[in-house]
C-alpha cells in the first residue's frame, strides 16, 4: 500500500540504505524537505515501510515547465527486486500529472540507472560525481 508519510517516517530508511547505516537518522534530512509543495510517499509491504521518496517543486536548469525534483528514493533489502520502487515512482508521477506537473528530474546513482529507466526516465547529463556518495547522472521524465 503506498500512502503519504513524515520525513520522520522516511528518515531511518534514508539512512540504512543512502548512507549505509553511518549517520544518525535525524542527518538524512534534506534542506528540500521543508519547501513549500514537497510530498513523501512510502510503500507498506505487511505494514512495513518497504520502500521511500521525496518530492519536491524544483525546475532543472533552462528546462520549462513545472517540474518536481526526486530524491531520498531508496528500498530496503529485503524488498528490492520486487517492483515496489516502480510502483511508488508511477504512483507519484499520476499523482503529479494531477498537479499539472511537466516533468520530474533526478540525480540517479549510476548503479540506480536501470531502475529509472525502468520507470521511463532518460539520462539528461554527463556522469559526475557526488563526494562521499559517488557516480551519478541526472535523470529527466516527461508526465503532461
């Protein structure tokens, strides 16, 4: 079942799986948590939080349009594999349809890069790189 949740709800999976468990759960806060618009959803598999990611109102350099930026996506162990990340990113990507939404766009961690384009979405960059976290290429989706 996917539902909207707190940041508090998404902070321990953020941590396990972004930051391997190395932070307190309160430092995988993101600054864009608390923009005006910004949506968490969670998948419950057995009422557990399986799988989590945060949107947030944010265009990508010159492209038009209202835009949502994704980040935080992240499933525990136990559940990758299973569809549950394709489920919640086409669940936010109808819902944002309906928010009159042109497009969201993400920094996809290289080894993610398959799963997004699972989901539809297109590399837009060249690879770079995020210190302490590693490779990654911004990835773009059209929804209206």
């Amino acid at each position: 079942m996917i539902k909207f949740i707190t940041v508090e709800d998404l902070l321990p999976i953020r941590n396990e799986v972004l930051r391997e468990g190395k932070l307190a759960p309160d430092e995988c806060r993101f600054p864009s948590d608390k923009i005006e618009g910004a949506f968490h959803l969670g998948y419950y598999q057995n009422d557990e939080l399986a799988c989590v990611a945060s949107f947030h109102p944010q265009n990508y350099n010159d492209y038009a349009g209202k835009a949502y930026q994704l980040r935080g996506m992240a499933t525990i162990e136990k559940y990758r594999g299973k569809g549950l990340g394709n489920q919640l990113v086409n669940f936010a990507l109808v819902y944002l349809r309906g928010q009159k939404a042109n497009y969201v766009w993400c920094n996809a961690r290289k080894k993610a890069v398959q799963f997004y384009h699972g989901a539809g979405f297109e590399i837009i960059s060249n690879e770079f790189e995020i210190p302490g976290i590693g490779p990654h290429f911004v990835m773009y989706v059209k929804i209206s």
